[in-house]
C-alpha cells in the first residue's frame, strides 16, 4: 500500500476513491471498503482512500475534539488488510479548512487524482463551511466525468454503527457491544517505554505502551491481550488511567502486566486486545492496598481466561 502525505498537483492514473475520517474502521467503513476495493477492482484500477490529520474536529474545536479510537498508523493498518492500494493523508490546517468547494473537486478530485468513481458516507459533506454536498458532487461528475455513490448507514440492534457509537460503548465499559461495532476487538498498539518501574516495586511489573498526546477512549482495569515483541495473545492484566494513588494530575497511561512472563519488552511495539473490563480505576490509600488490588486484578484476570478462550 502506497502512503501520501497530499494529493499530488497532477494524477498519475485515475483512481476509484472514498473520503473520510474513518476513526476506527467499523464495519460501516468495512462495507464502505469492500464496495471500493469491488469497483476498484472491476475498473483495473487503484483502491484509494483520502483523510485527514489532525482530525478536522480537532482542528476547530481542540478542547472538544473526541478521543480517538485508532491512531493514523493503525488506521492505515486496517486500510491495508481491507485491500486498500493507496491513502493520501492530508494534512488539515487553516488553508485546506478555507479551500472552497469547487476547488476541492478540480484542484484534487479532478486534477490531482483523476477521480473515476467516488464512494461517500451518507452524511458526507465538504469544502469551507462544509458547503459541497453529494448533489454538487454528482453535478461534477456529470461535466468531468466521474461518479458518486453514497454508501447505506450500518445498523447493529436498530442502532448507527459510528465511531461516536463505538466510542460510548468504550466510555460505558460494554467492550462486547464494541467489539461487535467493529468487527473485532478494541485495541491499541504502542513502543513500550521506561516508566517509574513502581509495578515491579509492588512485584508485578508492566510495560508501559507510549500514549504521546493520546487519549484512549476507555479506563479502568482489563483483561488484555497481547501480541509483539515476540509475544503472540499472551494473557495479561492492563491499567489505562492516571494512576490516582500515586499522584494528582498524571497524564494517562496503560500499563501491561503479563501473566506468568518475564521479558524485556522496551522499544518493543505491542497490539494490546481489550477482552473483558474488571473494575474502574480507584484511589487507595497507600502501596500496600494498592499492591493487594493488583494481586486481586491479576487472580481475576486468571480466573476469566480460564473460562473464556479468545
């Protein structure tokens, strides 16, 4: 899969395109993808997928931008293995916010990806102050010569599948209802960096998964999966939060500690597999209660992979 950082000024080759945000890659992006990937095929030529970084929310309204459920490297993961064959990865910012419209369609649809066939979300919209709209697409398309499908909402239960969707069912702890929006289950992927080694001083020593900026979309204490660094499901016992008992005002972490293992796993890149939430993060007292509540964590964490397999 070939990787843009913009929309080159002139096409090298038509494409067959969608356009989004796709936080997550749910299974509302999924049959988005497999349409594309389908068109795309039948037409002999590229699967190509635009989006943005940052997050345009992010951009207009920083303090209120969501948590994100995947970063840019995992999304482009999942374009990957949904047959995607190029992401152009445009970099939202005062000038592409103020582009107009119409320019968007010549400048970058027409000129810069010599657009055969668009496919969009039924809710798409585009250009400065979201002016575009998929009529104004089809009219385009009718004069240079592409077309524009939109593609039908997902439902589970009766409900949306959104990230918005996704992201309350992490909030909520309902990480079956999660795994089941996203046709897998919810999971996070970092370098493992050096911490204040505390876990190994209470006697059970984690990997810290580097977080950067980021917000996860969950917190509490989990059972976990993890694969990497030559581990593959290996069972472990996971804290994502700010770890109240030890300070006020941490940034937030997420802390592994694997089951019955002990490997050097720094600079390593994990896959943590959120499989099932055990409690809510919690102050206590002192190092010594704390030590006691990881101890009952890890036994819990033993006690649910006994019984479930995944």
């Amino acid at each position: 899969m070939q990787v843009f950082r913009a929309i080159p000024p002139v096409a090298d080759r038509p494409v067959v395109l969608t356009i989004g945000n796709f936080d997550g890659v749910h299974l509302g992006h999924q049959a988005l993808l497999a349409d594309l990937t389908a068109r795309a095929a039948a037409d002999g030529v590229p699967a190509a997928v635009m989006t943005f970084e940052p997050h345009p929310r992010e951009f207009f309204a920083r303090e209120q931008r969501p948590t994100r459920l995947t970063s840019l490297r995992e999304k482009l993961e999942l374009f990957a293995g949904a047959g995607i064959e190029r992401v152009y990865v445009c970099r939202f910012n005062a000038g592409f916010a103020a582009l107009g419209a119409q320019a968007f369609i010549d400048d970058l649809l027409v000129r810069g990806l010599a657009l055969r066939h668009l496919i969009i979300g039924d809710d798409f919209r585009f250009g400065r102050g979201r002016e575009g709209d998929f009529e104004r697409l089809r009219t385009a398309g009718l004069l240079h010569g592409f077309s524009v499908a939109t593609m039908d909402t997902v439902e589970m239960d009766g409900d949306r599948v959104s990230s918005s969707a996704v992201r309350v069912s992490l909030e909520h702890g309902d990480l079956t209802r999660a795994a089941r929006m996203l046709g897998r289950p919810y999971a996070i992927s970092g370098r493992v960096e050096h911490g204040r080694k505390l876990g190994r001083t209470l006697g059970f020593p984690t990997a810290n998964i580097q977080l950067g900026n980021r917000s996860l979309p969950l917190a509490g204490i989990f059972a976990v999966s993890v694969s990497g660094g030559g581990l593959c499901d290996a069972p472990g016992a996971a804290s994502v939060g700010v770890r109240p008992t030890i300070a006020d005002g941490l940034k937030p972490t997420c802390e592994v500690h694997l089951l019955d293992r002990t490997v050097d796993l720094y600079e390593q890149r994990l896959s943590v597999r959120f499989c099932h939430k055990l409690r809510e993060e919690t102050r206590y007292d002192g190092l010594d209660a704390l030590r006691e509540a990881i101890a009952k964590d890890v036994a819990d964490t033993r006690h649910w992979f006994a019984e479930h397999t995944f």
